[in-house]
C-alpha cells in the first residue's frame, strides 16, 4: 500500500509542468506587488484603498487575466456598479443588516445584466451598508482603486509576461 502512494507521487512529480510553476510564481509575484502598491498609495494618499477587496480582484486579473470577470468592464464596472448598489440601498434603508445582505444579492444581479460581473466586487454593498458610507466611497477608493488596478494589471501582462491584455476592454 505505502508503495503505490509513493509511486502515484512520484509519478505526479515527473508530470507536472514546470511551465505552470513558473507562470504561477510570475503570477504571484505580480499580485505580491500589486498589493504592495496599493498599499503604499493608500497610505501615501491617505485613503484606505485596502478597504475594499482589492486583494481578490488583483488575485483574479493577475492570475486569471482571459477570465472575463478579469477584464476591465468588469472589473471597473463590476466595482462601479456593485458599489451604486451599496449606495442605493443604503439612502432607501438606512445600515441595517438586512440591507446589506439585499444589497450584496441586487448588486449581483445588477452586475449580470450590465455584462460587469466581478465578483471581488460583490462585498461593496455590504461594506457600503454596514458601514454607512458615504456616496465619495464610489470616487475613492472603489473608482480610483480600480482604475489604479487596471492600469498596473495593462502594463504587467504587457510589459512583464508580455501578453495581450486584456482580451477587450468593454
């Protein structure tokens, strides 16, 4: 029994890709720095852009950039309009956990039905709800955020893995 484990493993070891290795450090590496960026801008701006989940979207654009939620439309727009979502609930209900968690659903379904699914973005509303936000959310950090986003994801996989990115933008 100890033997077949050992030889199934060993098999798997001398299949593996070691192409996937590489593109998967080349894509951590990417995310590392990415993070480390909008770290540093938001404590040089004085806006916490790590408030909202920037961390899955750059997992999501960096490492599955031909995903379609990876694109900019999505992207930008999922942010955008999960974020008005958030927004909206809120000036009808006022921050009530309910709402919130009818936000996240809304927001959702809006993102399907204007092509922006993101889902990194789907926690905006309840963020927005649960915290009472106020409507400048949207300027900063969820646009800026994002806009800052794409733009470093268009210049890694161009510059550094040197693929076309994205497939389209809208």
């Amino acid at each position: 029994m100890r033997r077949d484990w050992l030889r199934t493993a060993t098999d798997a070891i001398r299949r593996h890709d070691h192409r996937t290795t590489l593109q998967g450090a080349v894509a951590g590496l990417g995310g590392a720095i990415a993070i480390g960026g909008m770290e540093w801008f938001s404590r040089a701006a004085h806006t916490p852009l790590v408030i909202i989940p920037f961390a899955t979207s750059i997992v999501l654009v960096i490492g599955s950039p031909e995903a379609e939620p990876a694109q900019p439309r999505a992207l930008i727009g999922g942010h955008i309009v999960a974020t008005l979502v958030g927004l909206a609930m809120l000036q009808l209900t006022g921050p009530q956990a309910w709402a919130a968690a009818v936000a996240v659903g809304l927001a959702i379904v809006a993102m399907v039905v204007t092509g922006t699914f993101h889902p990194p973005a789907g926690i905006n509303p309840l963020l927005v709800v649960s915290n009472n936000l106020h409507w400048t959310f949207l300027l900063v950090p969820v646009l800026a955020g994002a806009v800052l986003l794409t733009a470093f994801a268009y210049l890694w996989h161009r510059w550094v893995r040197r693929r076309h990115w994205p497939q389209r933008w809208l």
